[in-house]
C-alpha cells in the first residue's frame, strides 16, 4: 500500500507547481456496536434490516417494499 501523503512538484517552463495531498481523518463507523453494512445484494427498493446469523446489517432482494407490502411477513 503507498503512503496516502505526497508531494508533487512540477515544472512547466518559468511556472512551478506544488501540490501536496495528504489523508484526512476517517469518520466514524457504521455502527457503535462495529456492525458492519452489507449492501452488495442491494436492489432498488432495498429495505435495511439487521441479520442476526451473520450479525450484519444487510440490504438486498429479500427485503424490499415490495415484498413488505404484498404479503410481507409483520
């Protein structure tokens, strides 16, 4: 993995340019709990819900409005 810090100088006849990136802090996570989101099924209309056998958060097929509204299990 390269370093997320870097400086680059470049030259382009009398005008020099200096960029320097550098990583920022990373924002909290999904959940406080370390719960992780696993939306990789997602379909439109997902519904978010939480799977307790694989202990994610999970949005794909299985769950969408549609399914909640036609003969959705409540």
């Amino acid at each position: 993995m390269s370093s997320p810090n870097s400086v680059t100088v470049s030259q382009v006849s009398d005008v020099t340019t200096v960029e320097i990136t550098t990583q920022g802090p990373q924002g909290p996570s999904f959940a406080s709990s370390g719960t992780t989101l696993n939306d990789s099924s997602k379909v439109d209309g997902s519904v978010l819900y939480y799977d307790d056998s694989s202990g994610t958060f999970k949005a794909d097929s299985t769950t969408t409005k549609l399914t909640l509204v036609n003969g959705g299990n409540f």
